[in-house]
C-alpha cells in the first residue's frame, strides 16, 4: 500500500518505478497465498475470494503502469 501511494505522489518520471514494485510485492503475495493453500492453512472459499481481488488489483496496476508508460 506505500508503494502505491508513493506511486500516486511521484513525479511521472518516478511513477512506473514505483508501479513494478508494487506488482512485484502483489505477486509475491499470491504466491503466499497458494502456499497456505498447499498446506491446507486457510478456507478455500476465502482464499479464492481474495485471488479474486489480488488479481483485480493486478488488472488496475496494469492499466496504470500502461497509462503511465504511454504519456
């Protein structure tokens, strides 16, 4: 989440920096999810619900690092 706001403050030529980080910290944390999910730790109702918006938010990273590399 500092990251994006980080990314929301910087300057245009910082933005897509800052953009890469979080989709790498977003990664990160889905593969944190499968891993619970192999070790049977957590409902996979939940879990898929959450790889739902995980992948939401990848899709809105996405968008914004492509508008930012476009301008």
């Amino acid at each position: 989440m500092e990251i994006l706001v980080m990314a929301k403050s910087a300057p245009k030529t910082l933005k897509a920096a800052y953009l890469l980080k979080g989709m790498g910290k977003l990664e990160i944390s889905i593969l944190k999810l499968r891993l619970l999910l192999e070790l049977k730790l957590v409902n996979e109702t939940k879990l898929f619900q959450l790889q739902t918006q995980l992948a939401e938010i990848g899709r809105m990273l996405g968008g914004w690092l492509k508008a930012t590399q476009s301008s």
